[in-house]
C-alpha cells in the first residue's frame, strides 16, 4: 500500500482536536496536554488548514464542533485508540511473548471460555491474550481483531468463518420453581411461569413447536435482554427459561438449575470462528483455533 504521508496529520494534532472537542475548550484541553492555550489554537489552525474546513465554532467562552468537527470526531477517535492499542501490544511483547486480540460474545466470554481459557494459556504460556467484546459483527481489519467468535450464520463481510459447534438448548427451573410447579409433559408449560430472552422471543414458541405443543400462551411472561440477567431470574425461581446448555454448566452441576424435561431445541444458528481475511498466517491465532475447536463438541 502505498501512503501519501503529506495527508497525513501529527498524532499530536489529532490529540490536541479530540481533547478541545471533549472539554468544549481550548484552554481546558492545553492544561490535560500540558500545553499553552496558544499552542493548542495554532495545532487546530494548522489541522483546519491542511483539511480546508473550520473545525470549531465559537460561541461565548467555548468552542463547539463544526458539523464537519462532528463528522470527524469518530475516526479521530478511533486512529487514536489503534495507535494506543499498538503500543500496548508492543509494550507486551517486549518479554517475547506475542499476543492474540479476541473479540467474543460477552455471554460466551464470561461463561464459557474464560473457565476454559487457563487450559489455553499453560499449553501456550507464550502467548498473552487480549479479549474484548462485541455482540454484533463489525470490521476486524479495522478494529485489528485477529480472530472473533460469532453466534449466527457463517456470513461475516471480509472475514472466514469456521464452524465451532451448535446449541442445545433446554427447559430448565430452580428446584424452588420445580417444588410448586409440576412439570412431566411438554403442555404442563402452559400453565408455569415463563421467561423470555428479548433478542430471541420466538424462542418458547419454537419450542412448543418443535415439541408438539400448542404454544397458546408462549408468549406470556417477563422479558431480559441479556443472558446473564435471565440465568440469574431462573435460578431465583421467577419462571421456567430455555437456555444453551453450554451458559448453565455451573448452575447445572451445583443444583440451582435443573432441566426439567430433555427436549431440546434445534434452531438454524450456529458458532463460529471468525478470522479476517489476510491474516491466515499468525501462530498465536491457529494455536488458539487449534485449542478451541478441541474443546468443543458438535453439539455445543
């Protein structure tokens, strides 16, 4: 790629504009960056005159953004951020040891891998592992992700999937829930308590489907837009959930959940390892692919 370094403007530059457009100052933003409020001004005079827009506008004692500021702003941000995450991989690499930047479900993170990830790190102690997450797809190349781990379909722009495994997903209760609530055929749900993950509200009527029940009351019930929220509200015996087993080994092996009847549901999603493109060749990141794909299984 070839890069026409007279484009491009001083990081410091870049700095002097993100820390006047937070403060709405530029006498605020020269006392974070330890500058005189003349040297902030010339650095966003010289930024307005190598881009050929005005940046801020005064109104009274402050300055606000332009709407082309406001346009701005976000890559500024970001180029800001990549150059601080380039230091730190750098900085943690200094004793030898490489590093793999992870973007996984927040879910999937707290639940599953980390109780996994020492396996990962004492047959790799060379490698240091960097997780973030994200519940959406975005850019990796632009986020510089090495690899991300994706619930859905194998469609990611930019990016190969690899198939990690599949969900099951089950009724389970609280044994509180399960003592007031006889529950021994797919209908007795029907009349119990039901909770409702909010990104996935057809989930109980799939169920009911799949399972030859009605589903005349699959609906009814409370509602939480995470996992860790509906987990908790199942274990405290506030209703019935259908959850991935793979997010309730804990609650499942120390007795606060229960499944109550083994009918699962089978839905079209799938998890994946995602990779971007061009970066096929980093050892830290077929090590980690290697390690993961051993530790699940085809039926999640």
């Amino acid at each position: 790629m070839n890069i026409n370094r007279n484009l491009m403007p001083d990081l410091s530059v870049l700095q002097a504009f993100e820390c006047a457009a937070r403060h709405g100052s530029f006498t605020q933003a020269a006392a974070e960056l330890n500058l005189t409020q003349s040297a902030v001004s010339r650095q966003i005079r010289a930024l307005e005159t190598q881009l050929g827009v005005t940046l801020f506008e005064r109104v009274r004692r402050h300055v606000v953004l332009s709407a082309i500021g406001r346009s701005l702003l976000p890559s500024v941000l970001r180029i800001l951020a990549q150059s601080e995450e380039m230091v730190q991989r750098a900085m943690a690499s200094a004793d030898g040891r490489s590093s793999l930047s992870l973007s996984a479900l927040p879910t999937f993170a707290s639940r599953w891998l980390l109780p996994r990830l020492a396996d990962f790190t004492a047959r790799h102690p060379d490698i240091a592992v960097n997780i973030a997450s994200h519940s959406l797809p975005f850019d990796l190349a632009e986020e510089d992700f090495d690899l991300a781990i994706h619930y859905g379909q194998p469609v990611w722009a930019r990016a190969n999937c690899t198939y990690l495994c599949s969900e099951v997903i089950l009724p389970v209760g609280s044994p509180r829930l399960l003592s007031r609530h006889s529950v021994r055929a797919v209908e007795d749900f029907e009349s119990c308590p039901l909770l409702h993950l909010a990104t996935r509200p057809r989930q109980w009527a799939d169920w009911f489907e799949q399972n030859g029940g009605t589903g005349l009351l699959a609906f009814h019930g409370h509602r939480f837009d995470q996992f860790n929220m509906i987990i908790e509200a199942a274990a405290a015996g506030l209703g019935f959930a259908l959850l991935p087993r793979y997010l309730i080994e804990g609650e499942l092996a120390s007795g606060r959940l229960e499944v109550v009847i083994d009918r699962s549901l089978t839905t079209e999603n799938n998890y994946y390892l995602v990779s971007p493109e061009g970066k096929t060749d980093i050892p830290a990141a077929r090590a980690f692919e290697t390690w993961i794909l051993s530790q699940v299984s085809p039926a999640g």
